[in-house]
C-alpha cells in the first residue's frame, strides 16, 4: 500500500494537533479526577495546595456520611422515578408522533408538522408556563417534571426522519398478513428502531438527571425534591435545613466539608457517566440517520 512521504510541515501539525488534544484532555479530565480523588481523601490532603493526583490514603469516611442521613436517599429515589417514568413516557410518545408524521394519511400532516416546527423557535415563557402548571393542578406533583418534558419538536423530527428510513414494505407485507397496527409498531418497527430509541432514552435520561429548576419552581415537599436541586442546597445556596439534617457542619479527623462535597459531587454524577456507554454503540447512528433525512 503506498503510502505518501510526510514532509516536515506534515510532522510539525501533527506533532501540534496531537499535543492540543492532549491538553484538552487533561483539562477536561483533570477537574472530574481531582473531585474523585478528594472525595476519597483525608482532610489533611484536601488543605495542601497544589495538584491532587491520587489520595494520601484512600477513606470512604466522606460517603459514609453522605448517606448517613436520609436526604441523599430521598434525592435519589425522586430522581430515579423521574427518570424512569420521564424517559419510557417521552420515548413512547416521541416515537409514536414520530411514527404518525410519516404517514401521508394523516389528516392535516403538513399543518400539524408546521406547528410542531413553531415551538421550535417561540415559546410562551418560563410564567405562562408556570400558570399552565398550575392550572392543571400540577404544582407540588412529580408529573410537573415528567409532563412538559414529555415531547420536543426536535425529537420528533429526529425519530420521524429516522422512521422514514426504514422500508415502507415492512409495514405492508405485515398488514397483508392481518397484523394490528399496534403489532406493526410495536413488533416490527420498534424492534428496527433501536439506534433512535437509544439516542432518544439517552438526551431524556440525561436531561431529567440533571434538570434542578423545575424541581426548584414546581416542588414544595422535601420528600419529593429531586437529587439535584438537593446538590445545589448543599453546595451553593448552603440550604440552612439541609446543613442542619446533613453532614456538612461535621469537622473530624476523617472529613471535612469539602470532601463530603466531592462525594455528593460523584455520587450524583457517577450513574449517568455509567449508563451512557451502554448505549454509545446506537448513539452516532441514530443521530446521522435521524438529521440526515429530509
């Protein structure tokens, strides 16, 4: 295989695009690494100034505390309900709207899509949206977080686009043989739709695991406040009740506030970091698939 000689330009930008990735790399890396390491660390370590590579000895101390109390548990409960409901309920109605816009059949398909592609550019606001809520009698319900993330115009258009792309002969070769238009979604299509369902169950999953605003408008009871509204208490408002019933007045030989912080940090980002390589395979795909399509 032939291959053509570098010149010395050709060393040089490689040898500077390998090195500014590089960098980028550890930029990028170094921070999440250094909240690992303390959150493992002695309060001696965290105190001394400069780079923190590994722990002087490593201490589960600041996680011990960090579930001791109840309310990291209450956190992580509301969030997996959250997430669960909100990214099977969006990824059902995205791909059943999805499904229905390709079908020239529709009554009004064109109009409908012309609306859908409206709210991608306007919306009514943060306060009409909050007087919707609670007109529906929604304030202080988990379905204030789970109903108006339901659907989006741009995952409907993704999972449409990626639809249109599967052989319309599939779906007539199943009605010819008496299938139900249920079966034909759910047994044939869906199952060919794995890549978009997967980048769709991914942008839910990781916009309802971080989402703290609308928790932080909608939701009055302790009981129901998410993980990351609590993380937000703790860290930057220094939530006098949170203090109180938590663990970051705790000054000991073992921990200090700044670790009990950087392990509430990753504990609250290590599942989502986990679950996405899971679904990296159907990630690239479904989204060139989706976009691509007219």
């Amino acid at each position: 295989m032939y291959r053509p000689r570098k010149t010395a330009g050709d060393i040089v930008f490689e040898v500077f695009l390998y090195s500014s990735m590089v960098m980028l790399v550890v930029l990028f890396l170094y921070p999440v690494w250094d909240t690992l390491v303390v959150s493992f660390s002695s309060p001696e370590n965290v105190r001394r100034l400069g780079f923190r590579l590994i722990p002087d000895f490593i201490t589960f101390s600041s996680y011990r505390e960090v579930f001791k109390d109840d309310i990291i548990i209450i956190g992580y409960m509301n969030t997996l309900i959250r997430v669960t409901a909100g990214t099977v309920l969006t990824v059902l109605t995205t791909y059943c709207g999805g499904y229905a816009l390709t079908k020239k059949s529709l009554p009004f398909r064109k109009t409908i899509l012309l609306f859908i592609l409206f709210t991608m550019f306007f919306n009514g606001g943060l306060i009409p949206t909050y007087m919707q809520i609670k007109n529906l009698g929604l304030i202080g319900s988990r379905w204030a977080l789970i109903l108006p993330m339901l659907t989006s115009a741009w995952n409907l258009i993704i999972a449409r686009n990626f639809i249109r792309t599967i052989p319309q002969s599939l779906e007539e070769s199943a009605f010819i043989d008496g299938a139900h238009p249920l079966t034909v979604v759910f047994r044939i299509m869906m199952p060919l739709s794995m890549p978009i369902i997967a980048v769709l169950a991914l942008w839910t999953a990781v916009a309802h695991w971080n989402s703290w605003f609308d928790a932080l408008i909608y939701v009055r009871s302790r009981d129901k406040m998410v993980l990351q509204l609590m993380l937000r208490r703790i860290l930057i408002d220094q939530d006098e009740e949170l203090i109180k019933n938590g663990v970051l007045t705790l000054m000991t030989d073992e921990t200090s506030p700044e670790t009990v912080k950087a392990a509430t940090v990753v504990v609250s980002t290590a599942p989502i970091i986990f679950f996405y390589p899971f679904l990296q395979r159907y990630f690239v795909k479904g989204v060139l698939v989706g976009s691509v399509k007219g």
